[in-house]
C-alpha cells in the first residue's frame, strides 16, 4: 500500500484526519475500524500521506484475504517493503546471524529447516527492522486489514510492537466480521488477529463513520456523478462512500432522468456490494432479515411474532455485520436504502408472500395489516382493493402521504380488471397522492399503468399532471408529455388550463423563455378563471406576476395582488409558487425585509405543522435568503442548513438549498464554504436544466470570487450571468444584483469603460422601476471605477453617502462593504487615520452581526509594502489604476510575470499588455526603474 505523495483529504474526513494526527501524536497507537466501503483505507492513505509531507518514514502493509492462510506471510511483506527501493536499504544492517538466517527463512530465500524458522529470532528481527525506522526521527507504520493478517504474523507484531521505541506511531485498519465480539471458532484465526495485535499496545479505537448526506453530495461532484440525487443516493447507501458510488455509477449508466430515479431497479455494482454484505451473515440471519425489510415499522418483537423465534440473536449479529441498527425498545434500521430493496428484489414470490402472510397475522395497526395482506397475493380482490383504499384516507389523514401514496398504487393494483372504470378512477387518484407525496415512481406506475388502458383523455391528462408535477426542477426531456397532456386536453377548458399552467413554468425553468412562460400564464389565468377555477387561475396570476416582475413589467405588482385576492378565497394548501410567497420574494427584492421576515415567520409553524415538505423547504430557503441580507447571520445559516436537510432527506433536487447555503455561508460563515456550495449548485442546475437557479448559483459564486480576491475568475463567471440574463430577457435588476457585482469586476480588471457602460444601462432602469436600494450598489461600483480612474475625492464622497443610505436601509453588510471600498479609497488619498476609522466601524458592524467572513476583510492589514510617495495628489504614480498600482508593486518588488500573474489571477498576457501601459504612463523602461520610481 504506497502512500500517495500529494494525496488529498477523502471527502469528509478532515476532522477525522485531525483527531487521528492527535491520536498518534498523543498514544502512538490506533485502531481504524468500520464496515467495508466506509472510507477506512482512504483515511489511512492520507495519514501516512501526511506523515511523509512531515518528513517521517512511513511504511504500509495491506494484508490480502489471501494471506490469511500462509504462516508468516504478513511479516514476509512487511520485511520486504522495508528492503525495497524507496525504503531504508540499511533496515537489516547489524542482524546477528540467526535473526539474519531467520529472515532469509521467512522471505524464501533459504530452504525451511526441518525444525521450521526460530520464532524468537524472527521476533528480534522484526523489532529491529520497526526500531531502523526510527533511526532518523519519527515514523510511521500503517497496516490495512489487520483481520486478513495470519495468526503467525500477529504474533511476530505484538511483540515487535511492544519494543518498539516512542517514535514509531502504528495505524491498523480493521473491518469487523459478524461473528467478532463471540467466541472464536477454533478454525478461524481471524477472528481475534486485530484484538491480539493490540491488546498490549494500549491502541485507541477510532471508529470511521458514515459520511452525512451534504459530503455524499460533494462525493459525488468529486467522482463526476449527477449531484442532484445526492439525498436519494445517501438514502440507498447510508452514508457508505463505497456503495454510494456504486449507486451513483448505476444510475449515471442508466442515464435515467430524475424524476423517474426512484423508480430505476439498481443493479450492477451497487447490487453485487449490497449482495456481499448481505452474504457476511448466515442464510438464517437473511431470512429475518427480509421480514423486517419486508415489515413497515419492523421490531424484534414483531419479527419474532411473524415466526422467527431467534430474531433477537439474528438481528444481533446483523447488527455487527453493520447491516442494521438497533435501538433499546428493539426497532430495526438498515444501515443502507439498498440492503432492504436487495433482500426484497432476490427474494422469490412465495418467500415474500409468506413473509407479507406472517406479518399481516400480528400487525397491530389495521393500515399496515390491511397492506400486508394486499401484498401477500397476487390475485385481484375487489373487497381488498376497497378495503385498501379505505386504508388510503386512514394513511393522509395521518400525515403520511407516503404510504397513502403506496396504498393508493396498491388498491389500484388489487382492482380487478374486470372493473375497469373503477380501476382507472383508483389509478388517477394513484397519480395524484404519489404527486402530493413528491414519489415520482410511484407516480409514474401509476400514470404508465393507466395509460396502457382505455381511460379518457381527462384521466390521461391527469396522470400526465401528476407525473409532471413530481419532477421538479428536472423538466427538461419531458417534451412528449406536455404535448400528449395539450393534445388530451382539447376541448375541457379547466384542463387546458392545467396543462398551460405547467407549461408556464417549464418555459422558465427548462427553456428559459420567460416571454413564452408569461403569456402560457396569461392564457391559463383566462381559461380558468372562465370555468370558476379559482385555484388554477391564482397560480397562473402568480407566474405571469413574476415574469412581470423580470421582464420589468410595471404591472407586476396589480397583477400579484389579484392573485393574492382569489388565493385568500381558495385557501389553498401550499406556498410553493403560491402568490403568498412571491409576495414575500418581491418584499424581499425590494429590501422590505422586516415585512418578508414577519410574513415567513407566521407562515413556517403552519407549515412545518401540516404543510408538505417541499413548502417547508420553500419558506426556510427564502428565509434564510432574508436573513443573510438583514445581517442576521447565524440565523441564515441555520435555516439554510435545515432546508438542505429537508431537501436531501425528501430526495430532491438540492440546487436551490445549495444556492441559499452560498448566501448564508458568505454572510456568517465561510467564503470558502460559500463558493463550495455555489459551485454544487451550479452543476446542479447545470443536470436539471434549470436556468433560474443556474444564473443564481453562478452570480453566488462570481460574488464570493470577487470578494476575495479572484477577480479574473470572477470576471468569467458574472459574464456568464450576464449572458445567460441577456438570453432570458432578464430587465428588473432588483431579482439578481449581479450588474453591480460585474461592473466592479470589470473595473478590477481594468476594464473601466466597460463598467462604465453597463452601470449607463442599468440605472434608468432602476430609477424607472424605483428600485432605490439597487442604485445604492450601482453607486459603489461606480464609485470603484472613480477611484481607478484617477478621481478618488469623488468616489470618497459617493461611497460616504452609500455606507450611509445602506445603514438607514438597515442593510447590514451592505453597509459595512461600503465601509471597506471608503477605506480603500482613502488609502489611496493618503489618509491613513480616515481609512482606519472606516475600517473599525465596519469591523463593528460585521461583528454585531456575526459575519465572520466579512469582518476578516475588515481587519485586514493594509499591503506590506508602504505606498510610494509619488501616489498622492500629483505624484507621478496618481495616472495609475489601482489594478496596474497592485500589478506595479509586485514587479517592482521582483516578481516575475508569472508570479505577478498567478498572486492576480490574470493570465500571462494580461500582465505583459498592462505593463506595457504602466511603463508608458511613468516613462520607466526597465524593472529596475519601475522599482526606482515606486520608491521615489
């Protein structure tokens, strides 16, 4: 096992990593243990990794399955590495004689003697082979499968081990069978190879745990695997890095759209690594196991009552094979998604029959025996099939839309044929609960089952509907569907305006066509509102609102509070592209933020207490949005971080969370963070082909990029936004504030003009639409151009009255970013002691309101190196923009271009091209006048 010279942390694991370094470091000794694919061989890669970056020896020995049954093949492998090239050449320099000839037994490189190797002599070499390693200061040892090491070699490392001297810090990888923690079967050495090794060693156990659904997320990215399924593949895997692969890979292969991903029967790599898992454990073992798969609420007691009477010792040792978890009042969870569905798929039909026969005997709640029942035949009923549906009410009655969903598909399925318009009927209302419960597959089971059935276009129609709405942000590829949907809907106007209204939003989410999408909006408000529908009416009210709103439409806001009017009447369930909450988007955009905070503060508890999952999502999403601008940072990363929660754990897509997790870390948290996250949402809208989200995410991360530093990198991406807002017709400049952010950009790059140009296009906009706030940050931008070109007395006096009109807004850290810009500004004026007072007044703002990124740019230190005193007003150094001033310093103190261009992130050419114009405008033409001139 070669350590990797510049390997990098596994995702997930820094702080293993660091608690790992402090075990060694401390105690000499660990024991890395975990199921198999948890990450266990990764982590201690990058321990020795990092021991080698540190300069220490470090020598690895991976045991094979194999290996096990050869006497002393371990320590043979472990004396070779040492001798190898790359090791210490002098490891058996001054053996004595018999340690030498001991070796030379062990290796094969001399015959076996009749009387086998001397033990005690290979004891002694081993120790000094561990004690050579040493010799020139501290080392490391790393062995991985300690379970697959044979009985011989374990006990030449224990007591090589014990006489090791302090400096040699041992990591051992461990994978626990079944059977560890019972007693040992005489035949099976490695059963207790792990424990023996170390039991005089004093080792700590370090357990690898599961990764959280947000790094299987980040996995994924890293692997080059669709990200959008994150939270549905961390279900499947458990948070096993190794099966989470294996499950992204298969569905990746299958090249399945997302929302029909819950629906696609896993196999290949995936199967086969939840096959051998399963395997570890015996056949009796498998069987209680597939009924508590098979059972909803599965307990020990419940799986002994369904005829498995050893179910507590069998669950047990399930539970050390790492396949399940078991709580004190004996309830059952699998350790992975996948384990269940593989039970389940490879089991035969009369096994899953009897099981669903036994569970349906002693279930205790009517639902789940009712569903056990239904599932235990395959012959259609129309009793159980009406006692099935009935289960359905019973199910959403209690909140769990889920099994409603499942108990609808399934009374459908228990209708006999024979009563065909009763089965079609159960098959829509199918479709509509699998909608209502955001379970596509179950949605599209339904749909394509009724569709091979003579149903009429309206129950076509209704099926297409419920299929559609389960896909979320994923619409593109769905072109046929919304074609048979308008064609079944010719001549029923409510259904037409149905379909117009999904259609609506697919023009702005999938095309990015927002003038397609208002006047789709604007016809299915018409048709509706002809039919009385006044449900379907105020949410197509609601979508031509917002795409008023962007297309810079002054009617945006009569024609929302006319949406809200019929919405106050219908009292509908949801928010989700309620005109409540564009409400509260367009509070938001306006910076009314007091007033969206209050409204999204009544509306969570309501929510949160019968609401469905994605309005949940919706409203801490937006939420979290409204509090990172207010300045009210821990509270915008907590509610972002519970609406990446909620959305990873319903499976969906997690481009917006990831987007509102940008803004929040940016505000409170980490810029780092900030970009990591705006860079997953964008390759998240990137596979849903969700244009929205996409701008977002990309204007996120050209903002975070800015504001660090990265001002060529964030050139890219905000053109990226601009061009993809110009494509869309994007005019309102108040939905996503990316002209300021450009604009500043562009004068960083010393492109003033052209900042210039786009601030020129901007403003009467803004001031036609009375977006105040919005000016106030064309302002600052324009502000930075003043400064570059020479005119830092103006943009001193903008950005004073800026940082003041942001403080009465009550936007915080708008405030306190026109505090650093007036502070940049008057360094370059010469005025120390004003720039210092604009900086602890912004460091207190920032502080006040938990920005801890922020306040680092507020407390940094000004550039080592002094301002040359030609920079003030007439020196020779003032025809300079701040961009080719930074450029300057650094050549002048003798960076290369290469350097200069890599500390600026520019390219190569740049630089030259700007320091052409440089040494023009101060007449220099060599370095070493350059450096004359700054210091003169």
């Amino acid at each position: 096992m070669e350590p990797a010279e510049s390997r990098t942390a596994p995702v997930g694991r820094t702080d293993l990593l660091a608690r790992l370094d402090r075990v060694l470091a401390t105690g000499g000794r660990a024991l890395l243990t975990g199921p198999p694919g948890v990450g266990k061989t990764a982590v201690a890669l990058s321990v020795a990794a990092r021991a080698e970056a540190r300069g220490e020896a470090v020598l690895c020995l991976a045991a094979l399955p194999a290996d096990r049954d050869i006497p002393g093949a371990a320590a043979a492998a472990l004396i070779a590495s040492a001798t190898l090239p790359g090791g210490d050449d002098g490891v058996l320099d001054g053996l004595p004689g018999p340690q030498r000839e001991a070796v030379a037994v062990l290796c094969r490189e001399t015959p076996m003697p009749e009387g086998g190797w001397d033990p005690v002599a290979l004891r002694l070499a081993l120790a000094h082979v561990l004690r050579r390693l040493t010799a020139r200061g501290p080392a490391l040892l790393v062995l991985d499968g300690t379970q697959d090491i044979d009985t011989a070699s374990a006990d030449l490392l224990r007591f090589a081990l014990h006489l090791a001297p302090p400096a040699l810090r041992a990591l051992a990888v461990h994978t626990p069978a079944a059977h560890d923690g019972l007693p040992a079967e005489p035949c099976d050495p490695s059963a207790h190879t792990a424990a023996s090794l170390w039991e005089a060693s004093e080792a700590e156990v370090v357990n690898v745990p599961p990764l959280h659904a947000d790094e299987i997320a980040e996995l994924l990215i890293h692997h080059r695997l669709p990200s959008r399924m994150a939270g549905r593949i961390h279900k499947a895997s458990g948070g096993n890095p190794r099966l989470a692969l294996a499950v992204g890979r298969s569905l990746a292969d299958a090249r399945t759209p997302v929302h029909h991903a819950e629906a696609l029967s896993l196999s290949g790599r995936a199967r086969d690594l939840a096959r051998s898992l399963i395997a570890s454990v015996p056949a009796e073992v498998r069987g209680t196991l597939l009924i508590a798969a098979l059972a909803l609420r599965p307990t020990a007691a419940l799986i002994r009552r369904a005829g498995r009477p050893r179910a507590e010792a069998e669950l047990a040792a399930a539970e050390r094979a790492s396949l399940i978890r078991l709580t004190e009042d004996g309830t059952v969870a699998f350790c992975a998604g996948i384990i269940p569905s593989t039970l389940v798929h490879d089991a035969c039909w009369s096994e899953r029959s009897s099981g669903h026969a036994a569970l349906a005997l002693v279930a205790d709640d009517p639902v789940e025996a009712v569903r056990h029942r239904a599932l235990a035949t395959d012959v259609p009923d129309a009793s159980l099939a009406a006692e099935v549906s009935t289960a359905v009410e019973t199910a959403r009655r209690r909140g769990n839309s889920t099994l409603a969903a499942e108990l609808a598909l399934l009374a459908a399925e228990s209708t006999p044929g024979l009563d065909g318009a009763r089965r079609i009927a159960r098959l829509v209302e199918a479709a509509a609960e699998g909608a209502r419960a955001a379970r596509a597959d179950l949605t599209m089971r339904a749909a394509t089952d009724l569709l091979a059935r003579d149903a009429s276009p309206a129950d076509r129609v209704r099926a297409r509907l419920a299929v559609l709405d389960t896909a979320g942000q994923g619409l593109t590829g769905l072109d046929g569907l919304y074609a048979h949907a308008l064609e079944d809907s010719e001549g029923d106007t409510g259904l037409r305006a149905a379909v117009l209204l999904r259609l609506a939003m697919k023009y702005v989410l999938a095309d990015g066509d927002p003038v397609a999408s208002r006047a789709a909006a604007v016809e299915s408000a018409a048709l509706a509102s002809s039919v009385g529908d006044e449900h379907t009416a105020a949410r197509a009210l609601t979508v031509q609102a917002r795409m008023d709103r962007f297309l810079g439409s002054p009617d945006a806001e009569s024609v929302l509070a006319r949406a809200r009017e019929l919405e106050a009447a219908e009292r509908p369930l949801g928010v989700c592209n309620a005109a409540q909450i564009l409400g509260v988007r367009h509070a938001l955009f306006d910076d009314r933020l007091a007033e969206a905070r209050a409204q999204l503060a009544a509306l969570l508890p309501l929510v949160e207490r019968r609401g469905p999952v994605e309005d949940a999502i919706e409203l801490y999403r937006t939420l979290a949005e409204v509090e990172a601008r207010q300045g009210r940072c821990a509270d915008s990363l907590a509610h972002a971080g519970r609406s990446l929660a909620l959305t990873l754990e319903a499976g969906l897509s997690p481009g917006p969370a990831w987007y509102a997790l940008a803004l929040a870390e940016a505000a409170g948290g980490s810029f780092a963070r900030a970009a990591s996250y705006a860079r997953r949402s964008v390759r998240a809208s990137e596979e849903e082909g969700d244009h929205v989200f996409l701008s977002r995410s990309l204007y996120a991360l050209g903002r975070v990029q800015l504001l660090v530093g990265d001002v060529s990198a964030a050139l890219g991406t905000l053109r990226r936004v601009q061009t993809g807002e110009r494509a869309q017709g994007a005019v309102d400049p108040s939905m996503l504030r990316w002209h300021e952010e450009l604009a500043e950009t562009l004068v960083a790059n010393d492109a003033p003009d052209e900042a210039d140009a786009l601030l020129a296009e901007a403003r009467p906009v803004a001031e036609r639409l009375g977006r105040r706030t919005v000016l106030l940050g064309l302002d600052r931008a324009d502000a930075m151009r003043l400064a570059a070109c020479g005119k830092p007395d103006e943009a001193a006096g903008l950005l004073e009255r800026v940082a003041a009109a942001y403080a009465e807004a009550g936007l915080v850290l708008e405030h306190g970013r026109a505090l650093i810009a007036l502070a940049r500004v008057e360094r370059r004026r010469r005025r120390r002691s004003a720039a210092a007072a604009a900086l602890t007044t912004a460091a207190t703002v920032f502080d006040r309101a938990g920005a801890v990124p922020w306040l680092a740019l507020a407390t940094e230190q000004p550039p080592a190196v002094s301002e040359p005193a030609g920079t003030g007003p007439g020196g020779a150094l003032a025809a300079l923009t701040e961009a080719e001033l930074r450029l300057a310093q650094l050549v002048g103190q003798g960076a290369s271009n290469q350097e200069a261009a890599a500390k600026l992130f520019l390219s190569v050419k740049t630089v030259e091209a700007r320091l052409t114009r440089i040494y023009q405008k101060l007449d220099v033409r060599s370095r070493s006048q350059l450096a004359t001139a700054l210091n003169a």
